[in-house]
C-alpha cells in the first residue's frame, strides 16, 4: 500500500463489501490496494463489454457475488462467486454478466480496462476508493 493511502489507524484490513458500496457505476474499477507493481481493483459489471486483449499481461478476475461469463473467439468460461480466472497475455476476450456481478481483478499497475481496443468504456486509471 502506498503511504499516501495510509490511514490513521496503521492496521485496516479491507471490506468488500463496504468498499462496493461505495461504487454506483458498472465498468467503473477502483483500486482498494497495491502489492508491489500491482493493483487490486474491486468493480461492478452488467451486461456485455468489448472484445480486447492485453499484450503485456496476464489479468486475473476473482467474482466475489454473481456470475462472470468470459467469452473467448473459441468458447467461454463461467466463473461463479468464490472461483476466480486468469487470461493469459494475448488472448482476446470479452467479460458478460446477465445480472450484476461484483469481481475483484488483480493486474500490473496502468492496465487499461478496454487493452488495445480503447473506446467509450476505457475506465479512467488508478482511482482509489
């Protein structure tokens, strides 16, 4: 964690629950704790995202409530609340959710929501809640 997000008490660990209230839009990821170069982002999705890649890392997602459908050109994943999933580099995909889904994603500092395809649903970077 970043001493700029230190609070007053120097132990806290963190709620999800309470940090997802926090946030009101889908698609909209927050970053609620760093280790080393990467960032640990809580979000809210619903219904269906772009098709994109990330050419430099992996991305890992952790559904906390709900269920994730990761589409790929060649077939799907369904990742259910407890399960978690990683993309490896490269590999171009598509998250979906058909009712709302609250994830934990885990990827390097600076990773673009939309990866190479840019657009309306590029998420501002490195916003803390």
């Amino acid at each position: 964690m970043n001493a700029s997000h230190h609070t007053a008490a120097p132990y806290h660990s963190i709620n999800f629950a309470q940090k997802l209230g926090l946030i009101t839009e889908h698609w909209q990821p927050r970053v609620v704790a760093e280790m080393n170069d990467y960032q640990f982002k809580i979000v809210k999705i619903a219904g269906d995202f772009v098709w994109h890649q990330h050419a430099d890392t992996d991305e890992t997602f952790i559904v906390l409530n709900g269920q994730l459908r990761i589409d790929f050109r060649d077939g799907h994943v369904l990742v259910n609340a407890g399960e978690m999933y990683v993309v490896p580099r490269g590999v171009e995909h598509k998250p979906y959710a058909h009712e709302e889904v609250h994830m934990l994603l885990v990827e390097p500092r600076g990773v673009v929501n939309t990866g190479d395809q840019g657009g309306q649903r590029t998420a501002p970077n490195d916003v803390w809640i």
